[in-house]
C-alpha cells in the first residue's frame, strides 16, 4: 500500500545517509527530500492503520481476526486443560474411582435384600416371604430402604479406602514375599495357566485381613446407625422392649434420617456409643475381608484358567468370581455378624452406663444363622454387579488417552 511503501523509502534513504556519514564521504550522497508526498488522509490512514493492525511482531502481516484465532488456538482451553487433568487424576486413582461408583450401584441395587437379612437376624419371622409381607404390611416400600442414606455413604467410603489399602497391601506383601522366598506372587497369578498356591492364598489373605481391620474405624457408626433405622419400627413395639423402661429410649429412634439417628445415639450412650460393638465388627471385618479377597482372586485365576481365555479379568471369570467371594466369605463371617446385630440393637434400648449383656458368638446354632439364605444371595448379587463393575470401569479408565 502508498503509506507503507512512503514509509519503507524513508527508511531505505535514512540507511543510505547514514551508511554515507559513518563512511566519511560525500560521493554518491543522495538528499533526503524536504517534504513528504501529501497523501488523502481518511482512506490511506485507514489503509495504513489495518496494515498496521495486520502486521505482526515478526513483520508479517494478516489480518487482525487472523491474529485473535491465531492466539486464541495457539494453546488448550482451559475447559482441555481441566479434563486432561482430570483423565490424569482419574488414571492415577483408578481403583478408587471404579470402587466409588461401583459400590453406589451395587449398594442402591440390592438394598432392600440387605433390610430383610438384618429384620430376620434381630426378629422371628416364619421365613423369608413372611418377613417381606409384614414390612410391605406395615411400612410399605419404604420400609425396604429405610436407612440406604447410611450405607450410601459408609459402604461407598468403606470400598473405597478398602480396595486401596487392599492393592497397596496386597503388591507390598507380594514384595516381601519376592524378597526372602524367591517367589514372585503377581507374576506367577499374571502368567497363563496359573493356579493358586500357598503364597498366593496367604499374600491375598493378609492383605485382606489388613484391609478389612483398617476399614472398621470407618464403618461401625454407619452400620449401627444403618441398623438402628432399619428395625426401629420394630424396636418402637413395647412387646419387643427388654425392660420396661427402654420403650421411651427404643422409640426414640424411630422415623429418623441418618445424621438424627447419630445424633440420638450420643445422646444416649455417649459419643463411644457410635462405636458399639466394636470388637465384634473389627472380628467379623478381619475374618471376613481376608476370606473375601482370597475367594475373588483364587476364583478368578481358576475360572480364567479353565475357561481356556488366556485373557485376565474377562467379564465371565470376575461375574463368577464376585458372587462366590460373598456366599464364601458371609457363610463363613455370618454367626459372628449375629452376633454384632443382637448386641447392636439390644445396647440401643440403653442409656450410657448401663450394662448390656454380651452376645456369644455360637457356630452351627440355627438361630445365629437365621436371615443367612437371604445374606448370601444379596451378597452374591452386590459383588457379583459391583465387580464386573469396578473391572470394567478400572480398564475403561486405565484405556483413557492422555491429550
């Protein structure tokens, strides 16, 4: 354009005089002109304003549209950089986010199962489909999920903090093992047509047990609190009062949210009172989460095996799986677990100080295992929907790209 070649000449005569006086000579010394062309003001200033605007800091031009998109583009958005810093998160803690979401389908899935179980350990009922009837009778639907806002919370926190302490232990027990014995447990249950030994049994099962003892501190006011919404109703019934006074105190509890249930306990009992039952819930978690883990990781090994799939982790093998760990583990666990609920809902119907008889755990005694048919099929169907779950979600997530 005019203005940006008159501009350019000025240059080029400024260069050539300059290049004349530091040389000292006068030959060939061309003058400068006194006076500019007079150029039209408003088109060519405004030619000259977009060359201006269109040149670029490395004397390029363009125009200045060109130059936003350039910049705007020239780096992710900050709606990219947040997701790929959420793909690298969710990557990192893949485990945890699997079990998250896992647990709160598996948990919402088969609640009403768990309501019954615990309604025919802690009351006589003629059986399963009379249990069901006389909740539906009395409380209707409702009844079936009273008290999920609890385990919502404490099972999908407790699997979580669970199967991480339980991949830590189990690779650092792995490694120990490695160390002093010669026998390198993952690649051994990583390598095709392997079967469960000794070592793999033993390495799943202590990091079980040290999973399943961690998790307790967390769990136990959940479950007491889960516990007490779900046989409230039947606690408010005088006739199933231990002693004539704790009718007021059993009422108290009844048709209460989760965080009013607590509240109610520590009014009663204190706030050690979230805690009652302790040493039966860290007994039954221990024993039951080290069974649990060596039941999934041995089924899993022995199903992918057979099943002549050289491929770990097929959604056959871990459907399987999951469903033989909670039958195993419950069949083993469920006297003990009994015994925590009677304990549980007995110290409800007490005020602080007062002495709660303990409850003996009896192995084989019909009335320890009442509920345990309806327990291990609500348990086969949470692990067996929460595993194939967690593997697929852990591999989905595992396959993210990183961009």
């Amino acid at each position: 354009m005019r203005a940006t070649a008159t501009l350019q000449s000025a240059d080029n005569a400024l260069l050539d005089d300059s290049s004349i006086s530091n040389n000292g000579s006068a030959a060939g010394h061309r003058r400068l002109p006194t006076t500019f062309p007079v150029m039209p003001q408003q088109n060519n200033s405004q030619e000259s304003s977009t060359s201006l605007k269109g040149t670029s800091r490395d004397g390029s031009s363009g125009s200045t549209g060109t130059n936003t998109n350039t910049l705007t583009n020239s780096g992710p958005s900050s709606d990219g950089q947040f997701w790929n810093s959420t793909q690298r998160l969710a990557k990192k803690y893949r485990t945890e986010v699997a079990a998250s979401a896992s647990s709160v389908l598996s948990t919402m899935s088969t609640f009403p199962l768990d309501s019954v179980k615990t309604r025919m350990q802690t009351y006589k009922y003629a059986g399963f489909v009379d249990c069901v009837k006389q909740t539906y009778h009395t409380e209707k639907l409702r009844g079936f999920f009273r008290g999920v806002t609890a385990p919502m919370l404490s099972i999908t926190a407790v699997r979580t903090v669970s199967f991480s302490i339980y991949q830590r232990s189990k690779y650092a027990y792995s490694d120990w093992v490695k160390r002093n014995f010669g026998f390198d447990v993952m690649s051994h249950v990583a390598s095709n047509n392997s079967l469960p030994n000794f070592w793999t049994v033993a390495t799943f099962g202590a990091a079980g047990a040290t999973a399943g003892s961690c998790i307790t501190l967390i769990a136990c006011p959940f479950e007491l609190t889960k516990l007490s919404a779900q046989v409230s109703v039947l606690m408010a019934d005088k006739k199933n009062c231990l002693k004539p006074g704790s009718h007021a105190i059993a009422a108290s509890y009844q048709n209460k949210g989760t965080l009013k249930t607590m509240g109610n306990i520590v009014k009663h009992r204190g706030l050690s009172g979230l805690y009652t039952g302790f040493g039966l819930h860290l007994t039954r978690d221990t024993l039951g989460t080290a069974m649990y883990f060596i039941t999934y990781e041995s089924s899993k090994q022995l199903l992918t095996t057979f099943g002549g799939n050289g491929a770990h982790n097929n959604p056959f093998a871990v459907l399987i799986a999951g469903g033989m760990c909670g039958i195993v583990s419950w069949a083993l666990i469920y006297p003990v677990d009994s015994a925590k609920s009677i304990y549980q809902r007995n110290s409800l119907m007490y005020s602080k100080g007062e002495k709660v008889e303990p409850v003996k755990i009896r192995f084989f005694q019909r009335n320890m295992y009442r509920g345990l048919g309806v327990s291990m099929a609500r348990s086969c169907a949470v692990n067996a929907v929460f595993f194939s779950s967690f593997e697929f979600l852990k591999k989905r997530i595992k396959a993210m790209e990183d961009h």
